[in-house]
C-alpha cells in the first residue's frame, strides 16, 4: 500500500482487523461472490478480484515503475508471469517511444559545419 493510503486507514476509526469485513466483523471468505454483486449493481461485466491486481499491476507500470519492481510487488518469480497481467496499450507503447531522445535529420552536420 502507499504510505498515503497507510495514513488515510490510520486515521480512520477500526473496529475491526479487517478493511472490509463482514456484519460479524470476520474476513470475507468469498470475495469473488462480494465483488459479482458489486459489479452487477454498477452494471460492469467481466469483473472479479484478478482484474484490481492486473489494473493495479498495469498502474504501476504507466506511472513509471520498472517492470523488474512491478514483479516484486506482485511476488512474481517469473518476469513472464507479470508480463501476462500488464495490460499495455497501444498509446502507452507510442508513449515510451516519444520518450526517447533522438537527434533531428542532419543535427550532427549543423553541428560539425558550426565548430570548424
């Protein structure tokens, strides 16, 4: 978790271990089933808890953080498992090549004919 998320529950008032736990205060053995409820009401198809840890896996990633610490949060110990869950769009691929310093046509010639 971030150190601002960390404070944000520090703050908050607990009853309980758990972040989000049941009526009863215990943890929630069927997330998958909690987070399919939550997804029908708000009209999303397709959702369960693998796809928070992809996004924010693929978060990681688009805000900078190399691949070798994404794998580490995620507790990978194959690089291509976390390949697998980086969801890495086109425009984030065009993204990291505009990044890239390249000199303009002829750059090197201005710059030899202005020294001599």
């Amino acid at each position: 978790m971030s150190d601002r998320l960390v404070e944000a529950f520090k703050i908050l008032p607990r009853k309980h271990r758990w972040v989000f736990p049941t009526v009863s205060g215990k943890r929630h053995a069927h997330i998958y089933k909690i987070v399919e409820r939550v997804a029908i009401r708000a009209g999303i198809k397709g959702a369960h808890p693998h796809k928070f840890r992809a996004t924010f896996l693929t978060r990681l990633l688009q805000s900078g953080c190399d691949i070798a610490n994404v794998q580490a949060l995620a507790g990978h110990k194959s690089i291509k498992t976390t390949q697998r869950y980086l969801g890495v769009s086109t425009e984030l691929r065009r993204e990291a090549v505009n990044r890239l310093k390249i000199a303009e046509p002829g750059a090197e010639a201005k710059k030899a004919s202005s020294s001599g």
